[in-house]
C-alpha cells in the first residue's frame, strides 16, 4: 500500500475525464491505459482529492509486486486500512510463486464484503506484465462485490477480462487521446512551471511536437525555465516519445547545479529513498530538506508512504540519471548499493540488502546473507523470495557451489516447483565429488516430490536412500542449509514423505509404520515438521475408518500448528483435510465444509497436486456430481485417489440402475473401494455368485487397523447371505459390521450402500442400538431428500433438492452459500441445473414450479 499521491502544485484540473470516472462508480472496473508520462497518475489523484466522500485506496505497484505475497498484502490492506481484526485468508499463498489462487481469492472477496464500499487504484500495473497474477486481477474485477470499485491503471493494455465488462457495465477506458492535453491545458501548465505566459507559436511548437503528452509538455516546460529562446527550443524537439523523453529530462537535468546535478545522478542508484538512508550513505546534511524542494521543482520524485518517509524517483527519470551516472562515474552506482546493503543489513533488514547486493553483482557476499537465513524462511513463507535471490546469482556462479544448488533445489521443491527442482537435485546427485552427506539432503528433497509429482514410487525409493544413508552413517555433517539440514530433521523428513508415498500408493498398513516411526525420531521434535506428519497420519486413518484416532491425530496437529503461529502456514492441510474426510465418513457433509476450504486452501498454496486430489475427492463425496470438472487438480491423481473416483462414478451408475452401471473385476489382492462398488453392483444385478467371486478373490483387512474396510466386507456378506438364503440370513454379519462401525463412528459407509442394506438394517431382529438408529436416521434424511417426481426427465440430485428447499425463503445466494458450506459460485450452478431441470426461468417460477410437482 502506497499513499494517494498528492498532484504536484502545477498540475491542472481535468473536470471533463474526472466526470467520467464519476459516472462509472456503479460498475465494478474502470480502465486507465496510456504510454509513461501521459498524466494517468495525475489524473486520478485529482479524482481522489475531489472526493473526501468516498474512500479510495491507492497501491503503487512495482515489479516486485509480482510476488504474490506482496500483492496480496496490498490488496488486504487496502480493504481493511486501519488493520481492525484478524483475517486468515490461509496465507499459504506465499509460496505460490506464481499465482494468488482461487481459494485466496475467494476469501478475499468475502473479506471485501465484510467491509465499507471502497474505491481501489491499482497504479502502474504494467509492472505486472507477464504475470500470471494478471488473470487473478480479472477474476478479481468479476466478482468484487457491488460496493467495490476498481480501477486498473497501466502503461500496457492488456485487454484480458474486459469485453465482459464493456457489454455488462458500459466499461471506461481512458486512453492516450483522452488525456492527451489540448491547447488550453498546455498553456496552463506551461504557464504554472515557467511562471509567466508562453507565445502562441511557442505553445504550438509544443502542442506539435508533444500532441499533448503529458510528461513532454512539463518536460519541455522545464526547459523552457532558462531558454533565451523558447520558440527554437521548442521546434527542435524531435523524435519517438521516448527519445524526447530523454531529450528532455537531459535539459531539465542540465539546468541543475553541477553539486545538485551530481547528487540526483547518486541518489538514482537507490529504489526507495530515506532521509536516514541518504543521509547516512551520501553525507547529505538535510535529505527531508532535500527531498522537499525536488517535490517542489517537480524532479519526479514522490513519496511512497503516508508518512513521507520513503521516495523513490519515476522510473522514467531514474533510468535516465542511472545512464548518465554509468557514463559520468563508473563504479559509483556499485559503491553506492554496496553501501545501501551495509546500512539494510545494520538495521536487520536482510531482504533489501540481498537486493542491492545482486545488483552490486556482489555474489559472494550475497550469497553468504541468502545462505544464512535460518527456518524462519520456511515459517514465514518467505521461501519464495530466497529462490528468487538464488535465481538470481549467475549460472556459472552457482554451478561452482554445490551447496548453493542444493539449497537452490530445496527451495524449488517448497515452493511447487517440482519439475525443475528434481531437476537442479538430480543434477547435483550426478557430480562425482558427491559426499554422503549432500547424497542425503538431496534424496531428502527429492522425496518430497510425494507432494507434488505423480508415481508415488519415485518418491518412496527416493526417501529409502536417504534413510539408508543416514542409517549408515550416523556421524554425518550436512552443510548447513536454512537450518533444515541436520541429519534429525532429515530423516524425519524421509520417513514422512516413504510414508506419504505409501499412503498414496494404497498401502495403509506400511503408511501406518513409517508415520509411527517419524514420530518418533527427534526431527520430528521441531513443530512444523510435527504438523506434518500428525495431519498425514490423520489422513491416513480417516481414510482407514479409524475415525477417533484420526480426529485425536488431527486436533493435536491443529493445536500445535495454533501455539506455534503456524496455523496459517500450509503444513496443516493434510490435519484440516482429515478432519473433512472423518466429517464425510460420519455422514455429516456439512460440518466438512470449513475443514475442507482450510484444507484445500493449503493444499493448492504451493502446488500440492496430490493432496489437491485428495481435497477433490472429498469435494465429490460432499457435493456429489455438481463437482465442476474444470475445478480438477492438474496432473494425474494418485492411485488411491483415481480408484476412489471410479468408484465414485460407478456408484453413481448403481445407485441410478443405470443401464450401463459396471460389472467390472476389481483388482485382486488388497481390498479398495473399486472391490465394494463391483461387489455391490453384482448385488444389484442379481449375480450373487459374482458378488462372492469378488469376495473371495481379496483378503480380508485386520478390522482394529482397516475398520472401513472390514465393514464394508461385513455388509457384503450380509447382503449376499439374504440375497441367497433369504431374509434374516445375513443379520449376524450385519450385527457385527454395525458393532464394529460403532466403535469408529462410521455411518455413512452403510448410508451409501444404499436402500437395499438400509433395509436389512432396519429389519435386524433385536432391540435397536443408538449406533443403528442414527444409521437409519441418517439414510432417512437422505431419502426425504431425494425425493422426486415422475414428471421430471431429470431428477434432481440430493444437494439440489436440500437448496430447493430454500428457495421459498428470502435468503440470498450468498446466504444459501454460507448455510450449505460452499461457495456462492457452487450455489450459482446449482441454482442454473434446478432452473434448467425444472423448465423455469428464475427462483419464483421454481418455487411454484417444485410446489406444482410435489417437491416443495
């Protein structure tokens, strides 16, 4: 966040474009596109000032800002100024190096919401060319909220986005001829710089040779302060706008004493100016002083804060004097950073000093700042700014410092960026002068990838050499990288990531063991590694059925990730997914919800494909088939992840006795979801001998470790022995399965088996358990939901029928979005199939419509 510049004391007043902007103040965005120098800025600080009425926030973007981070941190503050309250958008954005996200967004809008109508500037949003934040930027003006204003200000036009907007709302786009200055506001201007009148030929050499570029006309008016001849001066302007740009600022640097002259040329070399900073690096005696009465000679400099502590020239008259300053005195401008980096560093301001350093070409010396950084980068999600630092470093400057790639690869792996980090480490693994002890990180690193990166066996082998490594030699010395190479903390990291790798590869039993053993180690004393491994262990026994363990396993990782400010990082994502999938498992999809955003949030920040997948599937079995395929993760799901979504889909298909429902074979061997569809839809189909075919073809799973699956059998037996012997026959394994459910609170297991073992429950002989009776209960609530109409080609899903059931209320769709735990996006295409599936045009006809049909 930047103050709102103040326009400079020559600036005139453009009442005809400040109407314009008045009038589009209804509409979610306004466009402001045109070359350097065209009075954008100007024009628009203008606006502000003329409205003390309406809150307008202002963030000067620069090219650092593509850092997403950054950015996002602008934009919150932006909405909430004064900073009251604490907001959690997740912030694991921060080791997205490439995008904000949708979740982030989507919370950012809410958050947007949540406060007073604001007008919001992004100035100088060229800077952003080429970001991928950029399509971030479009979402975002698509769906501010209506008291949200934005407005795009931008050298580049870009274009993407705003065809919506110019049918939707009439979109402004100001461009270089609208603030081109006519004849009249020339002469202003050049009247208020020069202070006196110009002649009417002088004023037309301008007008000619500027066509009214802003920064031309106050440029030449700068250098008309001194001409003996105005009228030459002005005809002899020649060239493109960026030649007379430094045409002109050449003679506005000229008119400068050579002292003040020498001292701009220095004062270039530094991005942000402070009065402190100048001070102590160019022995001025009065920066403050000094600053003012640049401000006041219009000398492009501008303040950066509202407290006017930091400046910074424009960029266009920056890139000038730092090309006379290379030309005039060679070497001064790496002097002054390296110095500009001494004062950072005193002051514990590494980040600025690791800048000035690279651009000192000071490598060495950079290097050893980037390199002593500790955890905390990891803690505070700064891992993106460090692999920029590392990017930056020539190749051949690396390539002879194997540690500094290393540290390079690790950082890669941690932001997302898996491809290219397996490649810098693998590269490293390949060097002859490989030590065990660099073997080690680099495996451990490579292990990793389980997060990222298809084929959970590359992973796993991975993290096996590292523990055999470490296991062989115990008195290894890694290098010291971040504070995240000792060989305790290495292994483990590699017993997590073998466990994940197994996990995702479907092996349960060998996942349990390498997660108990993690926890055991003493790396995984430090509290973020902690987190880790108790929400992948809560994963695992979600998954498993063990549904109390894994909300015990889960709880201890949010509450630890709580006490030790970590809760916001993304190491929680696997505790808060657990916490969703247990809410699925126990039926309740709706206290899923926030778990599952959490999660998902988390998941997504740094590109966790693989736990993405897990979110997705949680997502499927929460909202059903309203899941938007183009809301897929990227990449291939894991094996446990793609056979539970086949079995999702066949399901679908069994549940629906749609005709081409699958009578497939299930693999052999461990027991899958894929093994309880099949068996069920032979069931179905009346091909008992099938279903016990399937049965016998996979070994039963150790109930006290995979309860799910025990009772997933249980229930098959039962609904194959009344399937075959008859009613009754099958009441013993039912018995068992709900005493074994019971103990896990595993409910919707017997719920989405469907009516046909609702039936069998409810027919048990016996008096009725609490257990059974919620079961029951459950699946009754499901079938009130699903009730239908024969009049109706297509039904409507259980999750249309439960928002249906809203829609004689006066609740918005964000209200609908908030009751049902998803988005007001999921609710929009809910409401778009209810419409479509019921032949109406709007909410009102469906009322009558459903009420016609019986459904309401």
């Amino acid at each position: 966040m930047t103050a709102i510049p103040p326009p400079p004391a020559h600036a005139v007043e453009r009442p005809r474009l400040r109407s314009r902007l008045d009038a589009t103040l209804n509409a979610p965005l306004s466009v402001v596109v045109a070359p350097a120098g065209s009075g954008k800025t100007v024009l628009l600080s203008q606006w502000a000032a003329s409205h003390p009425d309406v809150r307008v926030m202002w963030i000067g973007l620069e090219p650092a800002d593509s850092d997403p981070r950054r950015l996002l941190d602008h934009l919150l503050s932006a909405v909430r100024p004064d900073g009251s309250g604490e907001v959690d958008l997740g912030r694991p954005h921060a080791l997205n190096a490439r995008t904000i996200g949708r979740p982030v967004l989507d919370s950012l809008v809410g958050v947007f919401r949540e406060h007073p109508p604001v007008v919001l500037v992004l100035d100088d949003l060229h800077h952003l060319a080429g970001s991928p934040l950029l399509p971030d930027l479009w979402w975002l003006a698509d769906n501010v909220p209506d008291h949200t204003h934005l407005i795009f200000s931008s050298r580049i036009d870009y274009g993407l986005g705003w065809g919506r907007h110019r049918l939707s709302h009439s979109l402004l786009e100001l461009r270089q001829r609208d603030l081109a200055f006519d004849e009249t506001a020339s002469a202003t201007l050049l009247e208020r710089i020069i202070g006196s009148p110009v002649s009417a030929r002088t004023l037309a050499a301008v007008m000619e040779r500027t066509e009214g570029w802003a920064a031309g006309v106050v440029l030449t008016g700068l250098g008309l302060r001194s001409e003996d001849d105005p009228e030459h001066f002005a005809s002899e302007l020649r060239g493109t706008d960026r030649l007379i740009s430094e045409y002109l600022s050449e003679q506005a640097l000229a008119q400068q004493p050579a002292e003040r002259r020498s001292l701009l040329l220095r004062l270039s070399v530094l991005d942000r100016m402070s009065a402190e900073l100048v001070e102590s690096i160019l022995s001025v005696d009065d920066a403050t002083s000094l600053f003012e009465a640049l401000e006041r000679e219009s000398m492009f400099i501008g303040a950066l804060d509202r407290d006017r502590e930091w400046f910074r020239f424009h960029p266009m008259f920056r890139e000038l004097l730092r090309y006379r300053l290379k030309a005039e005195q060679p070497g001064a401008a790496t002097e002054i950073r390296t110095a500009a980096a001494d004062w950072h560093l005193a002051r514990g301001d590494a980040p600025s000093a690791i800048d000035y350093l690279l651009e000192a070409g000071s490598w060495e010396r950079a290097a050893a700042v980037i390199s002593g950084r500790g955890r905390e980068v990891l803690e505070r999600n700064d891992t993106v700014s460090v692999s920029r630092w590392l990017d930056a470093l020539p190749a051949e400057f690396r390539t002879t410092r194997p540690d500094l790639e290393i540290l390079r690869g690790m950082l890669l792996m941690m932001n997302g960026d898996a491809a290219r980090a397996e490649d810098v480490l693998r590269e490293q693994a390949e060097r002859p002068t490989l030590t065990p002890a660099r073997s080690a990180i680099i495996h451990t690193y490579l292990a990793a990838r389980v997060q990222f990166r298809p084929d959970p066996r590359v992973a796993l082998e991975a993290a096996e050499s590292a523990t055999t490594l470490l296991r062989e030699h115990p008195d290894l010395h890694p290098p010291e990288l971040l504070g995240l190479t000792h060989p305790h903390l290495l292994h483990a990291s590699s017993l997590t990531s073998a466990g994940r790798a197994l996990f995702l590869a479907g092996d349960l039993a060998a996942a349990r063991r390498r997660f108990d053993e993690a926890l055991t180690v003493p790396g995984a004393r430090y509290s973020l590694y902690r987190v880790h491994v108790l929400g992948s262990l809560a994963l695992l026994e979600a998954w498993a059925g063990r549904l109390r363990l894994a909300a015990a396993a889960s709880e201890e990782a949010l509450d630890l990730a709580a006490a030790t400010h970590l809760l916001a990082h993304p190491s929680p994502a696997d505790a808060f997914l657990a916490a969703a999938l247990a809410s699925i498992e126990r039926a309740t999809p709706s206290s899923a919800a926030v778990s599952l955003h959490e999660g998902a949030l988390r998941a997504a920040a740094n590109h966790r494909t693989q736990l993405m997948w897990i979110a997705h599937l949680v997502r499927v079995r929460s909202e059903g088939d309203i899941v938007d395929q183009a809301d897929r993760p990227p990449s291939t799901p894991p094996p446990i992840v793609a056979a539970a979504l086949e079995a999702e889909e066949a399901r679908a298909l069994r549940v629906a006795h749609a005709s081409n429902g699958g009578l497939h074979h299930p693999p052999a061997g461990r027991w899958s979801p894929l093994s309880f569809e099949a068996t069920a839809a032979a069931l179905t189909r009346n091909r008992p001998d099938l279903a016990r075919a399937h049965l016998d073809a996979v070994s039963p799973e150790p109930p006290e470790s995979m309860p799910r699956a025990s009772v997933e059998q249980l229930i098959l037996r039962s609904w194959l022995d009344a399937r075959e012997l008859g009613a009754g026959a099958g009441a013993k394994a039912m018995h068992r399965a709900l005493e074994l459910a019971s103990q896990h609170d595993l409910v919707a297991v017997f719920v989405r088996a469907g009516p046909e073992v609702i039936r069998l429950i409810a027919d048990l002989p016996g008096t009725s358990t609490t257990f059974r009776a919620s079961v029951l209960e459950r699946a009754s609530l499901l079938r009130r939901a699903r009730a239908s109409s024969p009049q109706l080609a297509e039904q409507l899903t259980d999750r249309e029928l439960e928002i249906l059931a809203y829609l004689p209320t006066r609740m918005t769709n964000i209200d609908l979005a908030a009751r049902c735990y998803v988005s007001p996006n999921t609710i929009k295409t809910h409401m778009a199939h209810i419409y479509r599936k019921l032949s109406v045009p709007n909410r009102n006809s469906a009322v009558a419509r459903a009420q016609d049909l019986g459904l309401l």
